[in-house]
C-alpha cells in the first residue's frame, strides 16, 4: 500500500509540469485569439493559477488509475 501511494504521488509529480504548461499555453493562446489582444500579467497570472488546478485534476487520477493497472495482479 506504500510503494502504491509513494509511486502515484512521484508520477504525479513528475507528470504535474508538463501537462500544467501545456495547458495553460493552450489557454493563453485561446484567451488571446478570442480577444485579438496579448494579455495582461494579472491575466497570465490567473491562467497559469487555473492550469495548475487543472493539470492537478487530470494527473492525480491518471496516476491512481495508471498504477493500479500496472501493480495489480493481471489474471
């Protein structure tokens, strides 16, 4: 039950970077094109705010499911 939680909190972690730069290009870029103007630093502040919480829910249930594909006993 350790080595399941600790493997899902570092591919969280490992995977919560990418996945949250990714999204928040994606929504600059679409905020910015929806409103054919560059944004404001408090707007890129707040998109970057938003793409972590998300990044966070996508990634914690990828990893939980990820893992317990991978450790459980295939029959």
């Amino acid at each position: 039950m350790v080595w399941f939680v600790l493997t899902t909190g570092l591919l969280a972690a490992a995977l919560w970077i990418p996945v949250s730069r990714l999204v928040w290009t994606l929504s600059v870029r679409r905020l910015e094109r929806r409103h054919k103007r560059r944004l404001d630093t408090a707007e890129i502040a707040g998109q970057k705010r938003r793409a972590g919480l998300i990044a966070f829910l996508v990634v914690v249930p990828f990893a939980l499911l990820f893992n317990f594909w991978l450790l459980s006993p295939h029959a």
